[in-house]
C-alpha cells in the first residue's frame, strides 16, 4: 500500500507534526526520552519502508568467519577498553569512524585537526574510537585512543538479560503515533518495539560513558555525530561537563540530526556547543542553539586538500557524478535516461565508498560502464577529480558543497533528499533538473550560477599550521 509521500520533505513534516500534536521531543519511558533518543534512527528506518531510500547492503558470511570475526573483534575490544583508561584527561573526543589517508596518516578527517589542536596547545585528552579495526579500518596509532565496541557489545547482553515494558499510558501514545503513520504512508510500524529496545541500550550506554567520564573526570566531551552519541552526551551533562559537537557534514531544515522546529528549549541529547564549518550553517537558523553556542570553526580537512589542488586546470567537457549509497540504482537509472544529454562530455562516475564491491547489481550503471564516454572510478581522489571537473551531478551529499568549493557547477537530480540543498538552491548556487531537456540546457547555460563562497561554507583555512 502506497499513500503516494515519498518525498524526504513529505516525511520530515509528518514526524514534525506528529513531535508537535503528541509532545514526542519529552516523551519518557523510564526515564529516557526515548523519541528524541531514537528520533534518526526511526527516520530511516521510515525511510527505507515507504521506499525513499534504499536499504543498506548486507554481505552474507559463513558462520565460521562470523565467529572469527567476532573473536577478533571483541578480543580488540577488551584489551582497548576505555574503563580501563585510568588517568585524569582534559577532554574527550568521540571520533567519526570513518578513516582516510591524510599526509601519510589513516585519520578521522573531521576531529584529526582539532585533537592536533590539542597536543599544540599541551591539553591532554582521550579517543573514543568505534570502528572495526579488525575489519581494516585502523587510524594511525595514537596511545590515548580507546575502542568503545565492547559498549554495544555489553549492550546486547544486557538486551538479552532485561526487557523494558513501557506503561499503559505510553503504549496508547505509541499505537496513535502508529496509526496515524500508517494513515499517511499506509505501512505498518512497530513502533513499542523499537522504542523499548532503544531505551535499553540508551541505559546501559549512559551507565557506562557515566562510569567512564567520572573516572577521567574530564571538562569537555567533544562528538563528532551528535545524535549516535545521545547516551554520552546525556551522562557527560549530568555531570556538569560541556558538550560539544564538530560539523560532520551538510544539513538543512529537512535532517532529523539537527533540525527541531516544534521546539525552541535546549534538547537532553543535543551538545551544549557547535563548531560549525562556516557562518552558512549558523545562519540557517536550525540548529537548536543560540547563535553564541555555535562557533565558526572551518573545515580544515578540506581547506588544505583544496589549497592542494588549486594548481589543477579544469576540463570544460567534463562532468562528475557523485553517487550515494542509499540512492544508488536510482541516480543510476536518471545518469542512463539523460546519457544523450551527456554524450558531449567526459562523465567521471564517482562511486560511494559503500558501492565499491555491489555497483555492477545496478543495471543501468552496467549499461553506463558500455559507454565510451563514462569511466566508472572507485578509489579515485575525487578532490583532484572535482577539481579537474567544469561540472558536477549530484544529490544532497557533501561533496556536492566540495564540489562548488572547487568551482564546480552544480545540477542536482530531482531525487528523495535533494529537499536537503534547498539553501543551495535558494541562493541559486545549484539546479534541480528534473529531465533531460532541463539538463541539456543547464549544461550549456552554466552562466547562471551564482559565485559561492567557499569561506562561508567551509570556514577560513583554520589548521593549516598543524599539517
């Protein structure tokens, strides 16, 4: 059953409305807010049902790997594990686990400047790390850094152990959240299930980052992803240690991360500070904080790889792709409908790091790599790519902000979350092209693009002392 929604903004209105008309933002089960807690969470997962997004590729393994995999894993775990971490620290940085090669360092790109900033300045501080590092993702060593796996790992346990039973009261609230989504998007929802699962991992991961910051006793909790760190945030706060959170990525009035417009108080789970990229994202107006909590802090990974590419000339005739993994067969499918269009140029088609072992089960991306004019690139360096680039074919990711960093001419594709660069678009930095003949005259009136403005976005070249 389709109730026809199946846009982002369709979505985000209706989990807003619902926030608004049951007061979700301050719904409790044992003491947790567990709508505010599990609010992306469920917007994906939403999402994915109603056939916005794609859901994410999973790889099969044998039950002997699994088991290898999980003793190695958790053996990691226990020999890093952060409670055993017992001197006192002036901060702590949750860091992003993805990791990219940087000046011949594997790092986080987004808290690697800032923990640079602190050995600069002789502050001492501990990472938290939560990525595999037995699947291959290790950053470069570092002697204060920490694996919190084994926290979800004790969360599981506890699953297992102790089932929350939500309230009389709070059950009613839930099926009407239920039926009311199903009366807009005509799907099923379970929604008491997810809610009690959450509100048993927020209290076991709230027990332990409790334990471990009363043992550090540290002034200031730094994340880089805000809303997968709740539980830290929560504990950090009750202890009267400032919160803070480092830009990540894009944003906008339709992300569930940081946009909360039936409410106007400080959220339980929402850092105290922001460091944002640039004046762009403060202005906005979305984040839940006054301006004085947000501070302009730059983007100093980008800034330096920018700096490093200046040099590099571009091709007018040719054009990057930059896919995405939840929306790959469909950018896919609109790259092949406009391929006429695109005849005239040189199409590199970037690859999300998530696509690289899957994108041949995209038929129309099979069909493109037949193409004489389409080269098909994984591993490439998309900077030097959007550098090399006159234009660039996208979404709602970050890279499409890179992109125009680099002088790229933006044409965005009439897709779920494209709602996400309706700032870009207002400001007339990018085009939505909704079909081939909207393209085809974009391509060849690249005139009307507005200059950007790579320091509102980006910040100044803040670090680049540190590299």
């Amino acid at each position: 059953m389709s109730s026809g929604k199946e846009t982002v903004r369709d979505l985000c209105n209706a989990m807003f409305d619902l926030e608004r008309k049951y007061d979700l933002l301050n719904f409790e089960i044992e003491g947790v807010k567990v709508w505010q807690y599990m609010r992306v969470p469920i917007y994906y997962y939403l999402a994915e049902r109603i056939g916005i997004f794609q859901a994410p590729h999973v790889k099969k393994s044998s039950t002997l790997s699994r088991f290898s995999r999980y003793f190695k894993y958790f053996s990691h775990a226990m020999v890093n594990n952060p409670l055993l971490h017992r001197h006192q620290v002036d901060e702590v940085v949750i860091e992003h686990p993805r990791t990219v090669s940087f000046s011949g360092e594997q790092v986080d790109i987004y808290s690697s400047f800032y923990v640079r900033d602190l050995q600069f300045h002789n502050v001492s501080y501990l990472r938290l790390d939560r990525s595999n590092v037995v699947a291959g993702q290790a950053k470069t060593r570092d002697p204060r850094r920490r694996f919190i796996a084994i926290f979800a790992g004790i969360a599981k346990i506890a699953g297992l152990l102790h089932k929350t039973r939500a309230k009389d009261d709070e059950n009613t609230k839930m099926k009407m959240v239920n039926d009311d989504l199903f009366h807009q998007f005509g799907i099923s929802f379970d929604l008491e299930t997810i809610l009690t699962s959450g509100v048993r991992r927020f209290k076991v991961n709230y027990f332990l980052y409790r334990t471990l910051f009363k043992r550090v006793r540290p002034k200031r909790l730094v994340v880089i992803v805000s809303y997968a760190y709740g539980e830290a945030i929560a504990a950090a706060k009750d202890l009267g240690i400032e919160t803070v959170e480092i830009q990540h990525g894009t944003f906008s009035r339709y992300h569930l991360g940081y946009s909360f417009p039936s409410v106007h108080l400080p959220l339980d789970y929402f850092p105290d500070r922001f460091m944002a990229w640039g004046s762009f994202w403060r202005d906005m107006g979305i984040l839940p904080l006054s301006d004085e909590h947000v501070e302009i802090y730059g983007f100093p990974y980008f800034n330096c790889l920018r700096a490093r590419h200046a040099d590099i000339k571009k091709d007018n005739k040719q054009v990057v792709v930059l896919s995405q993994g939840a929306l790959g067969s469909k950018i896919a499918d609109k790259i092949y409908m406009f391929r006429e269009a695109l005849g005239g140029f040189e199409v590199v088609y970037k690859l999300h790091p998530g696509e690289f072992a899957r994108w041949t089960e995209y038929e129309s991306l099979r069909k493109l790599a037949e193409l004489p004019n389409v080269q098909i690139v994984k591993e490439g360096n998309l900077y030097e790519i959007l550098a090399g680039s006159s234009f660039q074919i996208g979404v709602f990711s970050t890279a499409v902000y890179e992109g125009i960093g680099f002088g790229c001419r933006s044409l965005l594709l009439d897709l779920p979350g494209v709602e996400y660069m309706a700032d870009l678009v207002d400001k007339g930095l990018a085009f939505v092209v909704r079909d081939e003949r909207e393209l085809a005259t974009a391509l060849e009136q690249d005139d009307q693009l507005k200059a950007f403005d790579a320091e509102a976005v980006f910040g100044a070249d803040a670090g680049s002392r540190l590299v």
